[in-house]
C-alpha cells in the first residue's frame, strides 16, 4: 500500500504572523489560535485541511524536541508549498489581500 501524506509542519519564528499569513490565504485557522486558554503563547498549532495535517511550531518547540537543530536556515527556505487557484484572477485577489497585511509577495 502506497504511503499517503498527512502531516506537514513549518518551524516558525513568529507564531501569530505566520498563522495570519497563511488565514490571509484562506486556510481555516481560528482567530486568535497563537494563544492558548490562559492568554499565553502557543508553540505548536495544528488544523485539518482535506484530510492533511498542517502544523505550525516555534522555534523554541523544535530546539526543545531536536536539541541539536541550533539555527533556522538562511535564505530559501527547506519547503515548498503551492495552493491551487482556479483563475489568474484568484491569484491577483491573494496577492493582494497579502499586499494589504504587509506581506511582500
């Protein structure tokens, strides 16, 4: 039986602004998920989107777990990710709504 993908994680510096980054883009996350119930940070959060597990941890989560990962990498980042749209216009309209945020796209 062929393995199937179910879980994808980015290793993050600043949990609040990657999760508003990628809720821009319309993944489901819920507001204010980079807090836990007693208003503190949290290091590691995890939706469902069509059956894949998508994972946002910090830095300081990886370095507790992985104790010799000592830097994030420089440059290109080690994962590449893509979501399908259905029109150039669709793009344009993320772009856009990135642009807004502050993003640089």
């Amino acid at each position: 039986m062929p393995l199937t993908l179910n879980y994808l994680s980015f290793v993050v510096a600043d949990m609040q602004r990657s999760l508003d980054f990628y809720r821009t883009l319309g993944l489901p996350i819920p507001a204010g998920a980079h807090l836990n119930a007693e208003d503190e940070r949290e290091q590691h959060v995890e939706i469902s989107q069509n059956g894949l597990r998508i994972a946002w941890e910090t830095e300081e989560l990886v370095r507790q777990v992985y104790p010799s990962w000592t830097a994030p990498p420089k440059g290109q980042g080690r994962l590449g990710t893509a979501l399908e749209a259905s029109t150039p216009a669709e793009v344009d309209a993320a772009c856009q709504r990135l642009r807004g945020q502050g993003y640089e796209v």
